[in-house]
C-alpha cells in the first residue's frame, strides 16, 4: 500500500464571478521512501494540491472530487483535530516563508521542544535533548537553540524549521519551495541534509518546487503539473532524460546547465491557460509547438510508461518530437 | 476617475452615500427656486395673526417656528450652508493636508521635522473649543467658520498621506522614474500623488462630514451669523424658542438632514476606501 | 580578443553605509557596512558582464552606483573620461540618458497608475525627445515592438495588471532602452519570472545589448544563467570582486575557492549530475562583520595561515583573467 495516495482530486474555488478548478483530476501515488519532486510554473495548482493534501485549503477552496489517501485513512474527510493531530507527527510542512513563522519572542529552542512536547510524552529535559540531536543533523550549532530568531540569519532560520519539521520523524514531509528565499550554497546544503535525513528512516516527501535542477538533484520521482494537471509523472531519470510530454521537454531546455555544450535556452511562449474557464482538449495546446487538430477537443489520452504516465495526444511519435524540441528554432514563435 | 466610479457602481454604500450627497447639493443650487417662502419671512394666517408654530399642514409642510417663518424654507435655504461649508473646508483640508504629507515623506529630513512638528502642535487643540475661540475673535460668519476647520482637520490627513507617501517613495517605480532622469517635484505630483489620491478622498468625504457637524455645532452654540439661515441656526433658534418638546416638526428635520447628509460623507468614505485598497473588496 | 572601448568603468570604488545595531530596542552601535570594499570593474561596448554573488554581497549597491542613485564614498566611476560618481542637478540628468536599468521585479517596477504608453514615453518628455506628443508616441510604439510586444497599439493602453510578468519586463525594457543610453544594467532580469519564459527575456536583452552596442550589466545569484548570457564574468563576495574573467574560462579554470564552492553548489537540470558540497562550510558572514585578512577564509577549504593575515592582493592570471586569492601569490612573485 503507498503511504499516499491521490485519487482522481479536483480542488475548485469560488470566486465572486464564478469557480476556478485549480486541481483537476490529479492522480499519484507516494510511497514509503519516496522523493516526489512536483514541478509547475505558478498559477498551474501546486500549490492548491498540497495544501488540499494537508486540509489547508483557504475558505472559498474545496475538494469537490476524488479522495486523498493517507495510510488507508481519506484525509479529505477527517475532521480539522484529527488533522491537527496529524500535522507535524505524520505529515509536516515546511513552506517559502516558513523561516517567518517562528515566534520573535520565544527562544528557537522552546519553539522546538513545545511542538515535540505537543505531540510526544517525554519530559522537558529529554525534548532538549531531541532538539539538540536535531541542531546537529541540520547542521546548526546546538548553543543557538538558546537564541531568538532575529539572532539568526534566513538561512539559519530555514534550517530551524526543518529541524523542527523533523522532529517527530514524520513519515511525509511537504516542503513547498523550502529553499527558493536562500543563496545556491545554502539551498544545497539544505536540500542535501534533507535528503540524508529522510533516508535515515526512509521517511517520504514531497518536493514543491519551480526548478527542475532542484527535482534533478534531490528527487527520485517528479510530477510535472500543468494547468491543474499532473501532465506527466515518472522517475525523475526518465522523465528529465526523455520526457514524454512538449511541456517537460520544453521545460528541460528552458533551464541553464553548468555542463555540456551550451545549448541554446528555449522558452515556451504564450501563458498558461485560465483556469477559471473550461478547458477543451490539451492544457499546454496554446503554447505547444507540435499542436495538432486532434489536440484541441476532448480528454488527452492517458499512455501508461515504464515508471509513470503522461497525456499527449501524440503519445505515437514522441520520440520524434523529443528530438524536435532540442532545437530552439522548434520553439520559436 | 473612471476608475472610482466604477467602484461606486458596485459599491452600495458608497453609492448611496454619493446619491444622496448630490441630491443635496441640487436642493442647495436650485435653493431659491425650490423653497416656497422666504425663510426669514413671517407668515400669517387667514384669519390674522402670526402663524406660530403651526404643525405641518399644506400651506407649510413642515409646519412653522414660533415666530411664524416656514420651516421647510428655512431647511432648504439652510442646506447651502451646509453644503458650502462641508465642500470648501474639506476640498482645503485634502489639499492642505495631501501637499503637507507628500512632501514631508517624500524629502524627509528636516523638512519632514518641522512639517509634523505643527502637526503635533495641532493635535495638542482642542477642535471645538479653538473653532469656537476663532469664530468668536474674528466674527461670525461662513468663512470665518470654514477657516476654524480648515485650519484644525488638516492634521488628520497628511499624517496618513505622509506615511503613503514615505512607503512609496522606496517602491521600485519610483527608483525607475528617478533613472528616467525625473525631478523630484515629478515624481511628487506625477508617480506618487495619484497612488495617494484615493486616500485623500477618503479624507475629504469625511472631513466633509465633520465640518459639517462643526458649523452645526457653532450654530447651535450661538457663534453662527445671524443673518444667515442655516440648520445649526435653526436648531439654536428653536432651542432658544423653548420649543423643543412642543413642536418635533421643527427641531426634527435640521436634526435629521444633518445626520443624512454626514452620513452621505462617511459613506463615500467607504467607497473610496475600496479604491484605495481593493483588497476590502473580496471580502 | 579584439580590443574593445570601455564605456564604464569603476576605479577602487567603495560605499559605505552606517548601519544602527539594535538590541533590546535601544541602538547599541553604530557600524559601518562596507556594501562595496575597493573594486575594479569596466565593461566595454556591446559587452556583457555578468556579476554573480550571494544576498548580500554587494551587488545590488555596485549596480545602483554605476547608476548614481547611491554616492561612492570613496573612488571614481569613469563613462568615458568624465567621473560621474557624484554628480548632481542638470548633469545628473543628463546622465541619465546614458545610462539605464532593468529592475528584478516587474510587478513593482511599473507605476500602477500609468498607462503603458506614459509609462515609456515619460523618459522622452523628461528630457525634451521628439518634437511633439505624436512623434513621442511612435517613439514609443516602435521601442515597444523592438521589445517584442507586436502589435503594440494592442499593448499602448493597458495598464500594466493587464499584462503578464514577461510582457511586464518586455515593457521596463522598452522604458530603459527607448533614450538610447550607452550603458545598461540589469539586476536579477528574470528571477521573479516563470522558468518558460526567462529564456526569452534574456535573449531579448542580449540582443538589445549587441545590437544597440551598449554596454551591459547582468547582476545574478545564478552562474548557470550567468554563463548563458555574458561574455565576461565576476564573482562578487563581501563587497569585493573576488574573480574575474572570460565566462566560459572562469567556470572551466574557477580559481578562486569560493568560485569553486559556486558553481558546485548550483544544482544542475541533469539528475545524473549531481552537486558536491564537501568544499564549503556555513554562510556569508553579516557584512558588519567582516573576516580580518581575506574575507573568505572561515569558509575557504583551502585556508592557510597568511589567509587569516592578510587581504589578498588581486592576480592576474592572463587573458584579463584575475583573481583575489593568496593561492595564486607566488605566480607573480
């Protein structure tokens, strides 16, 4: 059985002139130890998904199909203390701003012990103890448990929220651009301790993010979403070496590489589709280069690979396309 | 502009509070056609004598004072200086108070200390007090009424616009209109004012009604010009009279028009509030 | 190499910046911040350079005095023969014309208020171009299609929430380039914008650079991107130039440690490629603080004795390549 599993979401919002389905028909399966990068420009539903994931959706957001299934128990259904409960023990979350959250009038040291306190019965010397262990493997010097957040830097500050979002051994992490606000050299190092960490207990995560470096170099598996829609998923191998779908190639060459020959970067002009109206055939049909009638009407066919599954609906010649899309005349408008 | 109206379109309250706002400023323009009397005029009746305190009737709709003299003349005469003393004092209080603010924020400095030191200075004043000091040296009279709250509300406003404009002077925009090669005084009344504008409305629409409940007051107090009609005066007369539990026709309609139409103001206020931040709008 | 004209150059610039320490709520201290510590800089017609360096490092505060909205306080910016580092009123102005930027965030850099029209035909009014509105506004049609936004009657009346983050920079672009300056600066250019279409925006300012002849500046956290779109490079650390050179030699050769530790650290779009860390330790000290002798040792893998000492002299190492680094000393000596 995974540890999560999506099954068919939709997450729609209300607005004042009408809804807005942010997630359509997402489906994807999480298993114990496993990485899932979840790649997508902002404004294609990421970040709805995960929140619904975690029954944070604002107000005016709902899940109004599909169930989310966290060890056999559907999440979407529980109620808000169940949940709570949940959080942190189970499935903790560290977002962008997390570095923000921590309280300026508590020590950090007080704010970790207080959520393992929460959560776990052990005395209050014994959750010190456990916050120091955890200063070490984020790589922080224990003596700053007993300063103020103001004292630390961002970088310091994100790795105190990773420490505290660890405390409790969860068996999933939801980081949502954890390390976008930090300098390269500090994101890696974070990216790295989180790695190591959660193969320590073969913990899961999942990994929000706009880069697909950041995927490339930390996650085993990735979810490319487009326009509401989780467009292609698979090893994270396979899909950033032979991507199935025009928007993953088109992704991969967008990105700047240190190595190998300097390729000219493409960009995939044109923006992503409104959501707020109904979407006729393929999400990406506006901005794809190898548009083609049978791709503007109806549901894309869903092509099962090896290790995941796209929709394209020239799912019969994507190795040809997948050369095309190397060459930056292809993108050009 | 368009853009405020379009909000006022969608925005009830405001747009009540601007409906009802014009309607006065009609009745005050088309006053002497409108009124069917003149007010100061005494009137009499059929069978002789001063037509005193008359209740409502068809002759006088709104009955009559005690020393006969249409009361419904008296109120529509009397809304021109209502109209007159709310619209100049608050149109000089946004100005005032707007420029004040703009350039204490935006040059900071010195000239921001001596700026919001005066307008420390005069939140030390007690409002009524010194308007009623003021309108008792200089006179009574409109203008000089205006000038007591002008001078007074003035503070209110560019303690807020200097905090706009503090905040907007780092906004990128404004680094970009600099490199443009922009003067100071551009950027000051081409890049940030506009982005303040709506502020200042909200501030004229209720320093409006809050000179409007001042002059109301000076008169009730006394200090109004007595050859002026208005509904401050006709309050005072009426108190004066003793005739505020016996005749509710004439102590009821100033009372009422000047809470309609301070209400018109705070209620534009809310319309523009929403132009200033649109986010209020969602909720 | 041909031997190019320099444009702009920055002679042993510093800035300073007094900063209050504040603990308890009560100012503690005054330090001085050197943003910028003594660099050496110039770029030469229709060249790129590429300056890249963590939050912090000072490159935002060099690019704001090439442009003179900060005053150095001490050294010289020559454009041409003439010091432009503390000009005021009419020269100031002037100057103006020649040179210009292109800001990180184009959702703020655009006055809400101002049509996009008055927003490019302002410049030219400010300093008196085109004899009248009209010939202003086709001034200002044929920059904005220079900038890519065709038609651009479509895009002379919008407002600029009417328009999307990359039609946003295409338009600051048009404002920056319409008073044909010399000199152009870009700080973070595409950092705020979506991964599909950054590619497109700096191409569109690679073009603008060498077609026009300019001079320009790209500021970027990123050395991947850097390498995409300069010609020659500089690695910023703590206020000082720490390495310059040619682009691809800088990253092929990479001297200096901490340019090392850079470009190890940036992760890369190819998963079987993936970063190491073991060379760097922590973060960037705050710049009130800076490290006695050379301002990178505490990290620096390779720290020596003289390293704690001494600020290291700058080497060059040919081909207008220099370094800051006690490792290369004896090479000169």
């Amino acid at each position: 059985m995974a540890l999560l599993e999506l099954n068919e979401v939709s997450i729609e919002y209300k607005l004042s002139n009408g809804k807005l389905k942010a997630v359509d028909n997402v489906s994807l399966n999480v298993e114990n130890g496993d990485v899932v990068g979840l790649v997508g420009e902002s404004g294609c539903g990421k970040s709805t998904l995960i929140k619904g994931i975690i029954n944070l959706l604002p107000s005016n957001g709902k899940i109004t199909n599909g169930e989310v299934i966290f060890e056999g128990e559907d999440l979407s259904k529980l109620e808000f203390e169940k949940m709570r409960k949940k959080r942190w023990k189970e499935i903790s979350m560290i977002t962008q701003s997390a570095m923000n959250s921590l309280n300026p009038v508590y020590r950090v040291g007080n704010q970790i012990t207080e959520v393992i306190l929460e959560h776990e019965k052990m005395s209050k010397h014994d959750a010190m103890e456990k916050a120091k262990e955890l200063f070490d493997l984020v790589g922080l010097d224990r003596a700053r448990l007993e300063d103020y957040p103001h004292q630390y830097s961002g970088g310091m500050k994100q790795r105190a929220i990773i420490a505290m979002s660890l405390a409790l051994d969860p068996k999933l992490i939801i980081a949502d651009e954890p390390t976008t606000a930090l300098d390269v050299i500090v994101q890696s190092q974070i990216l790295e301790k989180i790695n190591a960490l959660l193969e320590g207990y073969s913990g899961s995560m999942i990994l929000v993010t706009h880069d697909i470096s950041v995927v490339a170099q930390t996650c085993n598996k990735v979810a490319v979403m487009y326009g509401g829609r989780i467009i292609e998923y698979g090893d994270v191998k396979q899909v950033l070496k032979k991507p199935n779908h025009p928007y993953t190639m088109g992704l991969k060459n967008a990105f700047p590489s240190l190595t190998g020959e300097k390729k000219d970067l493409i960009s995939i002009e044109g923006t992503p589709p409104d959501l707020s109206k109904k979407i006729d055939g393929c999400r990406f049909k506006d901005r794809c280069p190898f548009v083609l009638d049978k791709c503007k009407s109806g549901e894309m066919p869903f092509t099962r690979v090896e290790s995941g599954y796209y929709y394209c609906a020239r799912h019969d010649e994507i190795d040809h396309l997948r050369e095309l899309a190397d060459l930056s005349e292809t993108w050009d408008v | 502009m368009k853009n405020v109206f379009k909000v006022f379109s969608k925005n009830k309250i405001g747009l009540i509070g601007l409906i009802i706002f014009v309607s006065f400023v009609l009745i005050a323009i088309f006053a002497n056609f409108l009124a069917p009397y003149d007010p100061m005029e005494i009137q009499f009746l059929a069978e002789g004598g001063v037509a005193r305190l008359q209740p409502p009737s068809l002759d006088h709709l709104l009955g009559t004072t005690y020393m006969g003299r249409d009361v419904l003349s008296q109120m529509i005469i009397g809304s021109r200086v209502a109209v007159l003393v709310g619209v100049i004092s608050a149109v000089c209080v946004a100005f005032i108070g707007t420029n004040i603010g703009l350039i204490a924020g935006y040059f900071g400095g010195i000239t921001e200390r001596i700026l919001m030191g005066i307008v420390d200075v005069m939140y030390g004043l007690p409002f009524l007090p010194f308007a009623l000091i003021l309108v008792s040296v200089l006179g009574p009279g409109v203008q000089n009424v205006i000038l007591a709250i002008v001078l007074i509300t003035w503070r209110n406003s560019s303690r807020v616009i200097r905090s706009q404009a503090l905040s907007l002077k780092n906004r990128t925009f404004i680094e970009a209109a600099k490199l443009s090669g922009a003067s100071d005084w551009r950027i000051l009344y081409k890049h940030i004012a506009p982005n303040v504008i709506p502020i200042s409305l909200i501030y004229v629409s209720t320093s409006m009604a809050s000179a409007i409940m001042t002059e109301s007051s000076i008169s009730f107090l006394g200090l109004g010009d007595p050859m002026q009609v208005s509904w401050g005066r006709i309050l005072f007369t009426c108190y004066s009279s003793q005739a505020m539990f016996k005749a509710p026709w004439w102590i009821l309609p100033p009372g009422f028009a000047i809470t309609l139409l301070v209400l018109s103001g705070y209620m534009m206020g809310r319309g523009f509030e929403e132009v200033a931040n649109p986010k209020l709008k969602e909720r | 190499m041909t031997e190019r004209t320099k444009v702009i150059e920055a002679i042993d610039l510093h800035k300073e910046f007094m900063v209050k320490i504040k603990g308890d709520g009560k100012v503690r201290e005054i330090k001085s911040l050197k943003a910028v510590d003594g660099i050496n800089l110039h770029v030469c017609k229709g060249e790129t350079l590429g300056i890249v360096g963590e939050s912090g490092c000072g490159k935002t505060t060099t690019a704001k005095l090439f442009l003179g909205l900060h005053n150095a306080t001490m050294g010289s910016i020559l454009l041409g023969d003439k010091d432009i580092s503390h000009l005021k009123g009419k020269e100031l102005k002037n100057f103006r014309k020649h040179a210009q930027m292109i800001f990180q965030d184009p959702y703020e850099s655009l006055n809400p208020r101002f049509k996009i029209k008055n927003t490019i035909m302002e410049p030219l009014e400010i300093h008196g171009i085109g004899k009248d509105k009209a010939e202003r506004y086709e001034m200002a049609k044929q920059m904005l299609s220079e900038a890519g936004l065709k038609p651009p009657e479509e895009y002379m009346d919008r407002y600029p929430h009417e328009m999307s983050g990359g039609q946003k920079q295409r338009v600051a672009i048009a404002r920056a380039l319409v008073l044909n300056p010399d000199f152009l600066i870009a700080d973070e250019p595409v950092s705020m914008l979506d991964v599909s279409i950054r590619a497109s925006i700096l191409k569109l300012l690679r073009k603008m650079i060498t077609e026009k002849d300019l001079a320009g500046i790209i500021i970027s956290h990123d050395i991947s991107l850097i390498r995409y779109i300069s010609d020659r490079t500089a690695v910023m650390y703590l206020g000082k130039i720490v390495e310059q050179g040619s682009t691809e030699e800088l990253i092929e050769k990479r001297y200096h440690p901490y340019t090392k530790a850079l470009l190890e650290a940036a992760p890369n779009p190819d998963p079987e490629v993936k970063f190491t860390l073991e060379n760097i330790k922590g973060e960037a000290p705050n710049p009130v603080d800076i490290p006695k002798g050379c301002r990178f040792h505490p990290r620096c893998p390779e720290c020596m004795e003289i390293c704690k000492m001494i600020t290291p002299q700058e080497y060059d190492m040919g081909n207008g390549h220099k370094v800051m680094c006690h490792l290369y000393g004896d090479k000169n000596e």
